[in-house]
C-alpha cells in the first residue's frame, strides 16, 4: 500500500508558474503508473497527466499539453507537476494517483487508480 501526500498548490496570477510536489511513501513507488487529476468547483474530476513507472512515457490533457509537464523521482518517491502559463481555468484541487497495475503503461482513466492524496488547491486570478 501507498500514502500519497500532495504540496505546493496556492494562488498564482494568470500566466504565472507552480509546481506540485506528491510524496509517497511505500517501498514499490517505483513500479506505479502516478497521475494527476484536478476537480473544479461543480465540475467533475478529470484527467492532467500521467507517467509511466520509469518515467519515460507520459500522457497529457489536450488542455494542459504543452503547459504542464509531469516528472518524477523513484529515489525521492516524489512525483511532480510543473504548470507554466496558467489560466483561470486551470483553477481546481489537484489529486495525484497511484496504479499499482504492473501491465499498464499510462492510463488516464481514473478508475485504474488504486491510491489517491488528499489534494492540493490551485487557484489561478485573472
């Protein structure tokens, strides 16, 4: 089993930068596909990003491809998000997510995921 602890959200103006930090504690951090989903206010959770176990496949969102960029370290058990160019509608709490799956590479359903943290809020001003 795997905890999962998410850091680094807060209020950011628009265009500006955050980066997400999720620690995770377990010995087989390693070998999990890690997601990010965010849920906004009245909305429904959806996918960012996900990352494949050794951290050389990684899967985005149409609406954060090229603004995000998913990363992680299997040393630190630490997955990360850095958001660039944010937007207004970028404004949600952010969830990282752990698959335990060894035969998936990615995945953006969130049905897969076994483990999630707590979240961590982003709001973005215009």
């Amino acid at each position: 089993q795997v905890q999962l602890v998410e850091s680094g959200g807060g209020l950011v103006q628009a265009g500006g930068s955050l980066r997400l930090s999720c620690a995770a504690s377990g010995r087989t951090f390693s070998s999990y596909v890690m997601g990010w989903f965010r849920q906004a206010p009245g909305k429904e959770r959806e996918f960012v990003a996900a990352i494949s176990w050794s951290g050389g496949i990684t899967y985005y969102a149409n609406s954060v491809k090229g603004r995000f960029t998913i990363s992680r370290d299997n040393v630190k058990k630490t997955l990360y998000l850095q958001m660039n160019s944010l937007k207004p509608e970028d404004t949600a709490v952010y969830y990282c997510a752990a698959d335990e799956d060894s035969t998936v590479v990615v995945t953006a359903n969130q049905d897969k995921y076994d483990y999630w943290g707590q979240g961590t809020q982003v709001t973005v001003s215009s």
